[in-house]
C-alpha cells in the first residue's frame, strides 16, 4: 500500500514540476543580468533628481535650517578667477571659460598698491595665445650713442679734416669739446675708421630752433679723405658718467631713503622691531656702485608704454598676472630706457606683448580698477541699490520666500531662482522645469508659501 507522504506524479499540480521552477528562476537571472546597467542608471537618474527633495526632507527630520540661498544676499556678488571681468550678481557659469562662478563679498577685493595704474590677471592659455614674454629688470653698460653727418673740408694735405655737422638739442647733453669720435665715409668701403674729435658746438641757447653746428676734427695722415666726401660720425657716451644723471639718480636715492625713514618714525611707536631705512640705503648704496662702474638700471624699450603724459610698464607680479606701474625713465640708449625710478632690480616686466595689455586695460577698464577685475574698492563702500528698485525687491522677495513651491528646496538648489509672476504675484522657482507644474496648478503650490 503506498506510503501517504509519497505524491505521485498524476496528483502534482500542473506547472510546479521541478523543472519548470528552475527554467523560471533561471529566465529570471538572466533578464537581472541582461537590465542590470539600466536598473543601476535608472536608479542613478531617480536618486539625482530626487535629490532637493530628499535633502530637504533629511535637514527637517534631523532639526537642521534650511540653509540661506547663497544668491539672495544683497552684499554677495559672483565672479569668475579666470575672467576676472565677469561679475554676476546671481550664481551661474562663466561665459567665456564655461567654469563656475566663485561668490565673494562686494567691496572684498584690495585696493592697488601705491604706485600700481592697474591689475590684470589672465589663464595661461591668453598669456601664450598672446605671447607674452618677461624679461628682468638688470643693470646694464647704457651708452648713448649720436650720429652727426657733413661734408669734409680739407685746407690742405697735412691738416686735419674738418667736418661741420648739425646737431639736434636732444643730442647736446651727450656731446663735449674734446669727445673722441668714430668717423667713416661711404666712398671708402672696408676702410678702418677715423679717429677725430669734438673742436667746439656752435649755438645760440635762446634759440633752439636754429640748431647746433658741431665742428669735427678727423685725423687722416694718408689723405683718404677729400674735400667734399660726406663724413659720418659716431660718438658714444656713457650715461652714467654725465653728471646731470648722476646727480638725477642721486637725488630719486635721496627721495626714497627721507621716505623710508619718515614712515619708519611715524609707524616704530605702534610696531617696534622696523629697521627704518635700511633696505632703502642698501638700494641706494647698491645704485651707487653700479653708477661708479658705468651700469644703469635698464629696462627693455619694447616694455615701455608711452601715453604721452605717463609711461607705462606692465610688471609680473603673480601668475598671470601683470601690474601697470608708472615710470620715470631716461633718454633712450640702444635698445634699452636707463631707470629713473617705479623699477626695481630683477623684476619681472613683459617685453613682448606689451602693447596687448595696455589696450586690454584700455578695452575692459573695470578689469583693471583692483585686485582681480573688482570695480569697487575696499576703501570704498559698495553703493546700496535704493529700495525702490525691482532688482532689489527681486532679491528681497527671494530672500524671504527661500524654498520653491514645487519641489519644495531651496531656490538656488538648480541654478536659480526664476522668477515668474502668477495671479498677480511674484513667485520664484528654481528652474524653468517647476514654472510648468506652478501654472497647471497655482493653487496647490501657492498655498505651500501661504502655509509657511
């Protein structure tokens, strides 16, 4: 007689066989296996646009406040490092770099220093697009070098040559009774060069405009020179041997060294431990001793601006930086400015381009009022918007309201706020996706703001 715990096949309900249970989890698996990337990317998509609302529900479970909208403070402005001109009063991206706004305080950015015309600062993408290159500010062997043309005159065989040039009066301070001069003439290719000197300098000193006559005296015992052959001379002078750049130089080292010691008096009763006018005698002693050996501070003449009433030189002084600073400089010798004063020895100035940005500063003058493109100044407070003004009730309103009514998190949680006028009142959301869902329904969102 057969066993009650025993079933057989007959009495088996239909589909529950073993087999088919094992076929069925195993479509199962598979169907797991083969969906799994889309299960994972669904539930990536569901938990980031839940997100808001989720962190909204968290901080009113664990007691926490609503954090303040970081766009809504009217003291609180935005602005890119990159761009440093773009200034936003709500958060967003740059347009030019695409990189995110960083918020800041209005009025937080520093006043230039003293000296310094304007700041700029650039990527290093513009620094090479614009092929900027900086140069050191040395002490170089500065000369200056006149260039005087005449006709040669011979009286006779064994006498000098004379030559009579005609000078401009930028040229005088450089020329001297007795200067040795270097002399050539262009029908005497290939020949070495003439010695010679200044006889005397002709002139009336009242007035300038007639010219100055310089008489050259050209040494040729073998007579290659003729009555009537044009004569170039060259003569060179040292600038830092002319006594009026000496006492020049002397005088700025002076200024400087009374300066420092004056600010060292003033300030040594609130901050004892200053070395009052040590670093400006050292400057000075150290100036002093490259003028005795016939050096100069110099900077490249493509470095220098001129604008007429100022020169200008755009100094290095971070990163992608680059400060207008105001110099006084000399007369031009070669290549190079002699430095009266607004340098400083082996600092950074931007030889090539320049030109590039003395007219990005001229372009854009707000990114070159302070520190980073800021157009307002620590010193000065920023300017309160009247009340009455719509961006300023905007900003209020805002403020006031802090959460969207749709999604129920804060205003700036999706790069808003956005504003929209519903029935007659001012509503803002935090994106244009809730502005749909708000005028379907107004009623319902509305009365979430009038319940809070």
């Amino acid at each position: 007689m057969p066993s009650s715990d025993s079933i057989s096949p007959t009495n088996a309900p239909a589909g529950d066989t073993p087999s088919e249970r094992l076929s069925a989890g195993l479509a199962l698996r598979v169907l797991i296996v083969r969906l799994r990337f889309f299960l994972v990317l669904f539930a990536v998509l569901l938990l980031v646009g839940s997100w808001p609302m989720l962190r909204h529900n968290w901080q009113r479970l664990m007691g926490a406040k609503s954090a303040a909208p970081r766009g809504m403070d009217c003291d609180m402005e935005f602005w890119c490092p990159m761009c440093p001109g773009v200034v936003s009063d709500w958060p967003g991206k740059c347009p030019v770099c695409n990189m995110a706004l960083v918020r800041r305080k209005k009025g937080e950015a520093v006043p230039l220093p003293d000296g310094v015309l304007a700041r700029m600062q650039f990527s290093p993408y513009r620094v090479q697009l614009a092929g900027i290159r900086t140069v050191a500010v040395e002490y170089r062997p500065l000369r200056r070098e006149v260039v005087l043309s005449g006709l040669a005159e011979r009286p006779t065989r064994t006498a000098p040559v004379r030559v009579r040039a005609e000078a401009f009066a930028v040229d005088l301070p450089f020329l001297s009774e007795g200067q040795a001069v270097e002399s050539s003439a262009e029908t005497l290719p290939g020949h070495a060069a003439f010695r010679g000197r200044i006889a005397r300098i002709d002139g009336e000193p009242a007035a300038p405009a007639a010219g100055w006559t310089v008489h050259l005296e050209i040494d040729d015992p073998d007579g290659d020179l003729r009555s009537g052959t044009l004569v170039t001379a060259r003569v060179e002078a040292p600038l830092a041997r002319l006594p009026w750049w000496r006492r020049a130089v002397t005088e700025e080292g002076e200024k400087e060294s009374a300066v420092d010691v004056g600010l060292h008096g003033l300030l040594t009763p609130a901050i004892p431990g200053i070395p009052g006018g040590v670093c400006s005698l050292m400057r000075r002693a150290c100036r002093q001793a490259m003028l005795a050996e016939g050096h100069g501070l110099a900077v490249p003449c493509s470095a220098v601006i001129d604008h007429g009433l100022r020169k200008v030189v755009f100094v290095e002084s971070g990163m992608g930086m680059f400060d207008a600073v105001e110099v006084a400089v000399g007369p031009r010798c070669g290549d190079y400015y002699p430095v009266l004063w607004g340098l400083e020895h082996q600092q950074s100035v931007a030889a090539t381009g320049a030109f590039l940005l003395d007219a990005e500063m001229w372009l854009n003058h707000g990114l070159a009022a302070t520190y980073f493109g800021a157009t307002r100044s620590a010193g000065t407070p920023a300017p309160a918007a009247p009340p009455s003004s719509p961006l300023e009730e905007d900003r209020l309103l805002a403020a006031k309201q802090k959460i969207c009514p749709v999604t129920g998190g804060p205003l700036d949680s999706m790069g808003g706020p956005v504003r929209l006028v519903v029935e007659g009142r001012v509503v803002f959301v935090c994106c244009k996706g809730c502005e749909g869902p708000l005028r379907k329904a107004p009623a319902k969102y509305l009365s979430k703001l009038q319940a809070k």
